[in-house]
C-alpha cells in the first residue's frame, strides 16, 4: 500500500489529465514487476528464452486510416492535412478523451515517465497511462528510461493515454471506426483506444517529433537508422520494408546509435529519439540476425508470435497471426550500441531501394537536387507474393521514406535536407539498390547481400572519393566505375541485360512512375528539388 505522500504525488500526477478517481494504479514499475503482472494478468506467457510473448488482438500493425489529428488554431496552416494526417474536432476530441478516463476510473492502472530524444536540448518529457501492464512494459523498453531514483514528478511535455479495451462510437464521437489514435498538439496529449498495436504508442511520439522538431527547433527529424564507426563518422540508412535497413545498418565493426528514429540538429549531430529497438522477426534465425536473436530474453516483449508445439521456442517462421511480428528490447541489449545515442553530424547518408524492375544502378552518388527528390520520393518496390494480388512488381513511394508519420508538407523534411548537406558540404549521399540486377523481378537475380555490403563499406571507408564517376543518362545519378570486391560488369545496369532496348524501355517506364509520382508535389517543391528529376522526355525522345 503507498504512502500518503506517494498517493498524494500519483494524484498530482493524474488529475490534470482528469483522473478524479482511479482504481490501483502502479508507477514506473521494473521490467520484473511488469512482467510479473502481465503473467498475472493473463496477457502473456514465458518464452524459453524469458522474453514475454504477447498478442495485440485484432490488430496486428498500426491502422493509418484511423491516425487522427486535432485540427485548430495551432494546426489549421501547418499540417499537411489528407489521407495521411486526416483532421479531428476539437471538441469531438475533448468528449472522447472524458469518455476514455470514465472507462478507465476503476481499472489497474500502470503509469510510466520516461524521455523521447537522447539529446536533451531536444527531449521530451513523457507520461503514459496504460490499461495492459505489458503495453507498459513496452514504453519501458522503447521511450528513454529516466536515471535510478530521478525525480519524475514532472509537468509532461507530452502524454499518452492507451486503453485497448475502449472502442469509441463513430456515430457519436467523431471516429472512423471503434479504434483511434489522436495526436492534439495543444493539449499535448495523445489518445489511442480500441487497437492493442503497441506500436501505436511509439510512432504517435515520433509524429510528435516530427511536427515540433522541424517546425520549432529547425531540427529535421528522420525515419532511419544509424551507426557510427571507430573513428566518429556517422552513417544514416533510410530504406522501406524489405530494402535491407536493419541488416545493413547492423555491423559489428560499427556501433548502433539506433535503428528507426533520429533527429538532426542544427549543430550538435544527431540523437536517438527511442531508447529501444522493435525490430521484425518473421523467419529470424541466429545465422541472418544474431544480434536481435541474442537481445530476446527477459525484459524484451514478442508480439504475435507462436510456439513450436509442445515447447516454449519461439517458431519465427510461424505466419499463422502476422507476418508483422515483432520484438521490442532496450538498445542496451545490443552489445554494440551507443549510449547515450547521440553522434555527430552524418558523413554518409544511404537511401536504400528494393529496385524489382532491374533499373537503378547497385551504387550511385547523388548531388543535393537528386538527394532531395529521391528523398522526397522514397521509392522501393514490392515484388510477387509479398501482398494478396501481387504478380508483378510494383512501384511504392513513401515521401521521405516515412510519409505515414509526417505531419507537415514533405517539401519541409527535403528542404531541411539540402539544408544539412549545405552546411555539412563533406556528407555524400549515396542511392542503393537492394533489389534487381540483370533483368526485372522473374528474369534478373537479387543483388547479392556480399556486394552490397562491400559497397557501403567502401563508401564508408571513402573508397569511392577518387574513383571515376559516370551520369546515368536517365536519373542523373553518378555511377562509379569500380568498386573493390564488386565486379565492374554489375556497377552500369543496363550492362548486366541481355536485351538492352529491354532495358531503355523498363528504366524510361519507371521514370514516368518517379515523375507521376511527384506530380502531387510539383506545386511546392523549389526549383532545385524538381531539378533531381529524371529525364522522362529525353528517353521519349
């Protein structure tokens, strides 16, 4: 039972959220106690390994379509309202939010403070109020944990307030469906309900990020990994699902700054914004990913996962919920990471792309117009069998390979780019092609993972600084002419097809997809971003 001093303190804390009552509620718990609780509670079992494993329910991923954001004076001409940041009523907000601490009056509560952003002229303060001891759990593993006996009685710069077993009312509260997650910049509050995605909780602090970092502190805030060498150069690889970001950011020669989420400041470097990883693990083995492999044990959460019959072994081949699965795990369970995670400013910054149709060369050099609009574009493309209907490739773009999370115009977060590479006239920007060499997805062969990696460390090691470089007639991008431990014949695409005018017409096709594509942004981008394009009417032409 708490002392009258501490129930007094844990009042204080809850009542500006308008907890007038609230059944037993429990404050920065151990990882242990939350564990304990969860297993208590039936929201979990033990792995053999001592990592929890847990289900999110109906959801297994987050549902962009039910992302709001409170639109008002504070918002109305600076977020890039659409599809991506849908508006929401104030007022609709402010009943929804009553709704939620009524439904939560005579809960368990679990109540953790913690830090978003290892830089701390840049940090948030967080409270979370959970309903699920293992959601709590979570935000221990991936927000920054405070200092042993720090004193977190804190106003909160931002709070969170999750409540899987609350569905909303559309009809009455405003809401798409049952489920929500709704970002109030002027309350500093985020309400999710009705979805136990746990990754709610994280993307919704960096949408926070996102909007306040670049709009206020003139940071630009990233979606990407990070790493830095021995020697302080820093490398920062942004990439899509399946273009290879968490295995070739993972290098034992390198330390992990992080593996999602950073911010780039004007100059102090870059910061971490997590204090955790949340990593996939469909098919995970100890061969492919030894160091998230190893972080799994106790403390770490696995969500949706399964287990050999008979056993408590993980069987990360099993797709029977999700092919999401997941873990979340500090970063300190990396034996390489960096802590605090905060680096200098990049020496190298890596676009990574699955290229299905054969096109983009493995490696090439990109000037500030070209890594502006490639960056804006943030292309990959999804091949055969990866989602129910595909049987071809298919083009994605994803605005700064993270549109989903973006408050503000993309044009923002680019000029922001070229503004770094302006001040920082030393970092090279490099486009990588994961995907496809001597033909499109069926008829070429995937890049090998070997020449990839040699690649990167070439340009890491600066390699690539006296090497002849060569303009892609259609992208405009630079192509070295060697790269040691890749053979040459692999470098120029168009080389590695047997049918060249093949190839023309497939790089022309895709280009008309990049300039299609960025026809939404025409009217906002500056000349020198829209100057990045590729040359669509000299191939037609």
């Amino acid at each position: 039972m708490m002392d009258t001093a501490a129930t007094t303190s844990l009042r204080n804390r809850l009542q500006p959220l308008g907890f007038s009552q609230t059944g037993e509620v429990h404050l920065n718990l151990t990882p242990a106690e939350l564990v304990e609780h969860a297993l208590r509670r039936g929201e979990g079992t033990l792995t053999d390994t001592g990592a929890l494993m847990a289900d999110t329910g109906k959801f297994t991923g987050r549902s962009p379509k039910d992302r709001f954001v409170v639109q008002d004076a504070n918002t109305a001409e600076s977020v890039w309202w659409g599809d991506i940041n849908i508006p929401f009523d104030a007022d609709k907000f402010d009943q929804l939010h009553t709704k939620m601490v009524t439904y939560l009056a005579d809960k368990e509560l679990y109540v953790r403070e913690a830090y978003a952003g290892a830089n701390p002229d840049y940090q948030l303060k967080l409270r979370v109020v959970n309903e699920l001891a293992w959601h709590n759990l979570f935000c221990y593993n991936m927000f920054l944990r405070p200092a042993e006996g720090a004193d977190t009685s804190w106003l909160p710069d931002f709070t969170i307030i999750c409540a899987p077993g609350f569905e909303a009312d559309p009809a009455v509260d405003g809401t798409r469906q049952a489920n929500f997650a709704i970002l109030n910049f002027t309350k500093k509050m985020i309400l999710i309900g009705g979805t136990g995605y746990a990754g709610e909780m994280k993307k919704g602090i960096f949408g926070v990020l996102n909007y306040l970092l670049p709009h206020e502190h003139n940071t630009l805030s990233m979606h990407c990994s990070a790493n830095v060498g021995e020697d302080g150069d820093t490398a920062v690889f942004f990439g899509l699902s399946g273009t290879g970001k968490t295995t070739l950011s993972a290098d034992p020669n390198r330390g992990l700054i992080g593996d999602d989420e950073h911010g780039w400041t004007p100059n102090a470097g870059i910061f971490n914004f997590e204090g955790g990883c949340y990593a996939k693990v469909i098919d995970l083995s100890r061969e492919k990913e030894p160091q998230i492999w190893d972080a799994i044990k106790f403390g770490s959460i696995v969500e949706n996962t399964r287990f050999i019959p008979g056993t408590h072994t993980v069987d990360y081949a099993n797709k029977s919920v999700t092919e999401n699965t997941r873990t979340a795990y500090p970063i300190s369970y990396i034996d390489n990471a960096i802590e605090p995670s905060v680096a200098d400013a990049p020496k190298n910054i890596f676009f990574l792309t699955a290229d299905a149709f054969g096109v983009l060369p493995p490696i090439s050099k990109l000037d500030k117009s070209h890594a502006m609009y490639h960056f804006m574009s943030g292309y990959t493309a999804k091949v055969a069998g990866t989602e129910m209907g595909i049987t071809e490739p298919q083009t994605t773009f994803s605005a700064c390979f993270g549109a989903v999370f973006l408050p503000l115009h993309p044009t923002k977060y680019a000029e922001m780019l070229g503004q770094k590479m302006d001040e920082n006239p030393d970092v090279n920007v490099w486009l990588i092609n994961t995907g496809w060499t001597g033909g499109s997805y069926g008829v070429g062969s995937r890049m090998k993972l070997g020449y990839t990696r040699a690649m990167i460390t070439a340009a890491l090691n600066g390699d690539l600084n006296d090497v002849t470089f060569t303009k892609h007639p259609i992208f405009g991008v630079e192509v070295p002419a060697a790269v040691s431990g890749v053979p040459s014949d692999i470098l120029d695409p168009r080389n590695t097809w047997a049918d060249k005018e093949a190839y023309d017409k497939t790089a022309a096709a895709l280009a008309d997809k990049f300039v299609n594509n960025f026809q939404k942004y025409a009217d906002f981008a500056n000349e020198e971003i829209l100057a990045g394009a590729p040359k669509v009417a000299e191939v037609a032409a």
